[in-house]
C-alpha cells in the first residue's frame, strides 16, 4: 500500500476525529495540528515495519450553516 486515505471530521463535542478507509484506524484531538501528529502515530502502530504508507491522505469535511 503506497497511499492511506483518512476522513476527518469536525466532532460534535468539539475538535476533530479521522477515520481511516479500509484499516481499522481511529484517532481524534483538539486541533488540526495536533490530529495530524496523531494520524502519523496511529498509523505507525497500525503497520509493521516496511508495510508503512509512504503517503497519508486527508478528506476534511467540514460543515457549514448559512443563515438567510
């Protein structure tokens, strides 16, 4: 696996959780910033040793309400 795609969302109690498609991978954090460093973590304890993506990618979903 060259690529591991991860959805991230905004967590109804605040922060943000990511999801990995297809593994069993699941973190959340306060920021963005920090949710990153965790998504790394993870999947480094997810994957042994040489079967570690080499790229991690982020679909961000972020809700939005506009009011008329």
């Amino acid at each position: 696996m060259t690529e591991l795609l991860f959805l991230v969302e905004e967590s109804a109690e605040g922060g943000w959780t990511a999801r990995a498609m297809g593994e069993s991978i699941y973190t959340d954090a306060d920021t963005l910033e920090e949710l990153r460093e965790n998504i790394k973590d993870a999947v480094l304890c997810h994957f042994e040793e040489g079967s570690v993506p080499r790229m991690i990618r982020l679909h961000v979903v972020k809700e939005e309400i506009v009011a008329l």
